[in-house]
C-alpha cells in the first residue's frame, strides 16, 4: 500500500458545520456592508498642489422685522410674495419680496424690495425698489432665476380704471449690471 504524498486534510471533506460556518460568515459580510460603503463620488478631481475649498453657506435675508419704505398708515405691509438667490453673483444670497399694504378691502399697490445683509449682520435691509407703490402696478408670476427678477406686472391705462380691474399686463426683467438693477420689458405690453 502506497501513502500519498499529501496527508489528508479535514477540510476537503464537507460535512453540516462547514455549511453552517460558511452560511454565518456571508451573513455577518452582508450585515456590515452598509456600515462600511465608500464615500460618495465627485466629478471634480483634485489636481496636484490644489486645495477645494467650499463657501460657507449663508442664509438668505428674512423678511421678519424689515421697516418697507411703505406707507401702510394704520394697517401693516405683507410680504405676499418672496423669492432668494445670489443676483450680484457675490455669493452671497439675496432675497426679494413682494409687498404691499394689509387694506381691508380693494386692491392694494404691490412694491418689490430687494433684501441683503451687511457683512454678517443678520438684519437685513432694503437695497433696492424694483417696482413702487406709487405706480398702481400689481405683481403676478413672480421668479427669481439664475440672477433674473422675472414678473408680470398688471397695471392701468389710465387713471379713469377702477383698481379693481387693470386692463394692462406687462412681462418684466431686472438684471444686476455691476451698479443697479436694470429693468426689461418683454416686447409689447398689451390690454387684459
């Protein structure tokens, strides 16, 4: 009788606890695997010698509290209408809001105020007026996109109109150009 070369191993023979051991190790693999996924992917590559450094993020400005340079009289101003984004391209979010007098009754004028903050205070203040009160103008489709004010404007063709029914729609723009926000006009203005 010839002996092998090899000894015989315990393990090349399968019996129930070598099934049960195995079975255990994938099922303790397959628990911890959410514990142990790869952090998320970027499709922004860091380049050698360069650091990514990301903004801190800022709240935009509220509207609690801001005096409106509004004459409301006895009632208060009510902020109908509000939209945030950066329109300076600064990085920093601003915040315009549509506003008008609480009146009991009729069709209040609405304004649109332009809202930021001061390095970092957190009070914020009106920096411009896109649309004001004195214009009898009411604000409908109202946006803020990719740094453009967009709204329809309802208004009046003359002053015999009773408030209660503009007769005039005007599409708007208002645009940052580095010194003031500078309004556009979609091409014809045209009878409601």
């Amino acid at each position: 009788m010839q002996q092998s070369a090899v000894p015989e191993l315990a393990h090349t023979h399968t019996r129930p606890i070598h099934w049960v051991a195995t079975a255990t190790a994938v099922a303790g693999v397959v628990a911890l695997s959410p514990l142990l996924q790869p952090g998320s992917a970027t499709a922004a590559q860091k380049g050698v010698g360069t650091e990514v450094k990301s903004a801190p993020a800022v709240a935009p400005p509220a509207t609690t509290g801001v005096r409106f340079p509004l004459d409301c009289g006895p009632v208060k101003a009510v902020v109908a209408k509000k939209a945030t984004g950066d329109l300076d391209g600064d990085g920093r979010p601003e915040t315009v809001a549509v506003v008008h007098c609480d009146a009991a009754m009729g069709t209040p004028p609405d304004a649109v105020y332009v809202l930021t903050r001061a390095g970092d205070s957190a009070q914020a203040r009106v920096v411009a007026t896109l649309v004001d009160p004195k214009d009898r103008l009411t604000v409908t489709d109202f946006a803020l996109h990719a740094g453009t004010v967009t709204a329809t404007l309802l208004g009046y063709s003359s002053d015999d109109v009773p408030s209660c029914c503009p007769d005039v729609r005007t599409g708007a723009d208002w645009n940052w150009n580095g010194r003031a926000f500078v309004r556009s006009t979609a091409a014809g203005a045209h009878s409601v």
